[in-house]
C-alpha cells in the first residue's frame, strides 16, 4: 500500500497520460454496442470497461468486478472519473448468474453498480467475493447469496453445479477507508466448467503464484489479465503489473488467449493512454509470441473461441 510521501510524489511527477478530447477518443477508442447473444457451445467475453467483462461458458454467465458508475471514488462528487464510458448500463446487460470479486477498491467494487444490480437480479444473483466482504456486501443491502473465499478455497452455485470458482491469490492489498487496510482478502478467480477454463487475474502485480495457479488450474482457454496503470514503476510495480509482466503471466497460467483489461477507461496512473496496447505488443514479439495470443479488443466487443 502506498505511503503518505509516495502519492505525494506520485502527484507532483509528469502525468503522460494525455487523455484527449472525445471526439478524439470515438476514433482511437471507440465505443461498440455489445452483443450478447453469445453461442452455447463456446466461451466468449465481453469488455464493458476497465475490468469489468461479461463472461459465457458452459451454460453460466458471470460478471467480473463490476463498475457502471462515472467515478471510481467514495462519491460521485469527486475521485477519478471515466474517459470512457461503460458499454452497457447494468439494465442492458443479460442475466447474470455469477459476479466475482477480485477485492474492494473503488475501481473494481463500486457501491452503486452494486446495488443496482441487486437491485435487477435480487435472489437470482450469486456474489463471490475473498473473505472478509460479506459483512459490507451486507451493509449495502445484499443479504443473500453472498459466498466468502480464502485462497485455493473452491465453490459452486447451486444451479450451475459443475461450475467451480476458486479464488487463487494474487499480489496487491485491499483499503476502501482510512482505517481498513488489509482488512479483507483479494485475489484472482480461477472458473472451471466441463468444457472450458476462465482466469480473471483481478489487480496484481507479478509474483510466482501465477506459475503454481498455471500447473494446477491451467491450460485456461480464455483470460483476461491486467496491462494498464502502472506508471511509474517505483509506485506501481508492487501492485500493478507492466504489459510485459503481463504477458508473463499469460505465459505461466498457460493461458491459450488472454484480453488485456484495466486500462481505457480510468487514468489512475501516467502512461500514455494507448501505451497499453502498444507495450504488449512489443513484449509479446520479445517473448517470441504470436500477437493474436494475447490481444486488447474495443470497449464493448465480444471475443469468442
């Protein structure tokens, strides 16, 4: 977790990230109307925005650490607001049966896209989240259906039985107030159904665990790993991982194609803004990679094998 005199010099350093115009943004990130009519047979995803995706496999649909809302802050008065907008409100989105928690900061567990989904979904909605959420998954009003993880700890949802959610680790921290620090779990979550495999990486930075995950779990077919905010290096990399760590973890989880997510949609950090997509195509011809291994898709795509 950053120190006091860190963000101090974080905001005193060169933010590169340029964000421009949206006319600007409509050609260099455009924004698509989802598609969610999505084949039975195969796994696709869906990119919304940041690190939220619509996942479909196996006869389930399952939500990744979702936010609609215009800032990822305590308030909408104030806090880091989306360049992008989402692709879908949470009332376009199709029925979801499953919504994974990586951990509770405001970009990935948002408090009012939260209760609008309870709010649509109610009963018919299960929440994974890592030990220690259940008690604010409470608070905000959802009473029902909240399942808490350790690491390595599994889990199914009552009607989709051959589905396992298995929270694996991942390297970052949680805080959501001045006094909560680390007091509830992150991770990763590993999903394995009877004919494919997903990995949501959550927020990280690179640590040896993506290897065991890959011997345990892998080869997934389908991932979607973190590339963006993690400029500077000095601040970032113990919780952000770079493209090229990126593809690292593509790499050991053994991942036969991974979407990059977290970047496009905040500018939490100061890389260039299309630095993202840029870097991981370089680190994958460095790697001695094929670029259709790991590929970034437009906010709002579907990506189906």
């Amino acid at each position: 977790m950053p120190s006091m005199w860190k963000a101090v010099k974080f905001l005193m350093e060169t933010n590169h990230s340029d964000i421009p115009k949206e006319e600007v943004l409509n050609q260099t990130l455009p924004i698509l109307k989802p598609n969610f009519n999505y084949d039975v047979n195969r796994i696709s995803m869906t990119w919304i925005g940041h690190s939220t995706s619509v996942i479909n496999m196996d006869g389930v649909t399952i939500l990744t650490d979702p936010i609609f809302s215009t800032r990822a802050s305590m308030s909408q008065f104030v806090g880091p607001a989306r360049y992008r907008k989402a692709a879908a409100t949470v009332d376009e989105l199709p029925q979801i049966d499953a919504v994974v928690i990586s951990h509770n900061h405001y970009d990935h567990l948002d408090l009012g896209s939260v209760e609008a989904l309870n709010a649509r979904f109610g009963s018919d909605l299960y929440w994974l989240v890592p030990s220690g959420l259940k008690e604010w998954m409470k608070e905000v009003g959802v009473t029902q259906n909240v399942i808490e993880l350790e690491w390595w700890q599994s889990t199914c949802i009552p009607n989709h039985p051959d589905i396992q959610f298995t929270l694996t680790p991942a390297q970052h921290w949680t805080r959501r107030g001045l006094t909560d620090e680390r007091k509830v779990l992150w991770g990763s979550w590993t999903v394995i159904g009877p004919k494919h495999r997903f990995f949501f990486a959550g927020d990280t930075g690179y640590c040896p665990v993506f290897k065991q995950i890959g011997q345990m779990y892998g080869p997934f077919d389908l991932s979607a790993i973190p590339i963006g905010a993690y400029e500077p290096r000095w601040l970032m990399e113990p919780q952000h991982v770079d493209p090229e760590q990126a593809v690292q973890i593509h790499e050991d989880i053994r991942s036969k194609l991974s979407v990059g997510v977290h970047w496009g949609t905040f500018a939490l950090a100061h890389e260039y803004y299309l630095e993202p997509p840029m870097k991981l195509k370089t680190s994958l011809n460095e790697h001695n990679l094929n670029e259709t291994e790991f590929i970034t898709i437009s906010i709002g795509e579907t990506k189906t094998i």
